[in-house]
C-alpha cells in the first residue's frame, strides 16, 4: 500500500501532467485558429463595402497586427498575410506590428485590425474603442472574441465561417457585404 505522502506526491504529479497537457492543445488550437485566420482575413477585409476609401495616400492597405507580448508571432503572422494576401481587391497589401498599448498613438489608420494574441478584457477594450472612431474592422482568430465585442472572428464547426458581431459592426460603422453576411454566423 502506497504512504499518503507518496500518493499526494504521485497526484501532485498526475495535476500538473494535466494541466500541461491541457495548455498544449489549447495552445494548438489557438495556433490552428491564428493559421486558418490568415487565409481568411484578407477576404474579408476586402468585402468591407468601404475598403478603397481605407486605403493610404498612396491606395496601399495597410493592415495592422496588434499584439501584446509576443512581437515575433505578431511579425510572423503579418509576414504569413503579407505574401498570401499581398492583392486584396487589387491593391497592394503593407503589414505592420504594434503593441496594443501604442495603438492610440497612431497618425494615419489602417484598413483593418488583426489580433494576434488573445487580449485581457481592458486591451481587447482599447482595440475596439480606436477601430471604432476610426471606423475600421478588427478582427480576432480567437474563440470568444467576438462575443467579447470584435467585430470578426471565425466559426469553426465542420465547415469554417466568419463570425460577425452585428451590434460590433453597426457601433463602428463598418459595412459588410450583404451577400456575405447571408453566408456567416452572426451574433446579435
């Protein structure tokens, strides 16, 4: 028969096993979410019914990636959509990475917002206030963001669908394709 102390030791074990475990694959499926997400997002940038009036002086989108701790999976992302959705609509596609507490710092807007780590509810909170007065999307990879206030996110069931926040939408003013919306999940 096993001592107490050497069964708390073994379920002390068994505990942590667990919760490894368990953060790797929800650290997996948050990197499956990030890697969908980037073929997605450009697409949807581009049914924004207002996308060329977001474009730069020199019609460039610009497509901003805002992170808060990890800079270089920030970077890797937005290289990932720079060379995939290096065309939306016809116009050349510019990345950049800023961390979320330097986003109220910015002079010129950009087309749209994608977030690249999950975010507390007061960083999430910023995002969404500046995408708002600027009227831009803001887009989130992660499961509960949208709920949370992002206007776009992705469903994954079966089948993988964007995820638009209609209350989201309307408050900042950003206009969806119709069409596209008809096809999305929708969360009122």
């Amino acid at each position: 028969m096993l001592k107490t102390k050497t069964k708390l030791s073994l379920l002390a074990f068994l505990l942590m096993s667990f919760v490894l475990v368990s953060n790797s694959f929800a650290d997996e499926a948050e990197k499956r979410r990030i890697d969908i997400s980037v073929s997605i997002f450009p697409r949807i940038v581009a049914v924004d019914n207002h996308f060329r009036e977001k474009l730069d002086k020199n019609s460039k989108a610009q497509l901003l990636f805002v992170y808060d701790e990890d800079k270089g999976l920030a970077q890797e992302v937005a290289n990932r959509v720079g060379s995939q959705g290096s065309n939306i609509g016809g116009m050349v596609v510019e990345t950049h990475v800023i961390r979320v507490d330097e986003i109220s710092q910015l002079t010129e807007a950009p087309v749209a917002i994608f977030i690249v780590e999950k975010m507390s509810d007061v960083k999430l909170a910023k995002i969404i206030a500046y995408a708002d007065a600027v009227h831009r999307l803001v887009f989130s990879p992660f499961s509960g963001d949208v709920e949370r206030g992002v206007m776009v996110g992705i469903s994954v069931t079966n089948r993988v669908k964007p995820y638009f926040n209609l209350p989201a939408l309307r408050q900042s003013k950003v206009v969806i394709n119709a069409l596209l919306m008809k096809m999305s999940k929708r969360y009122e």
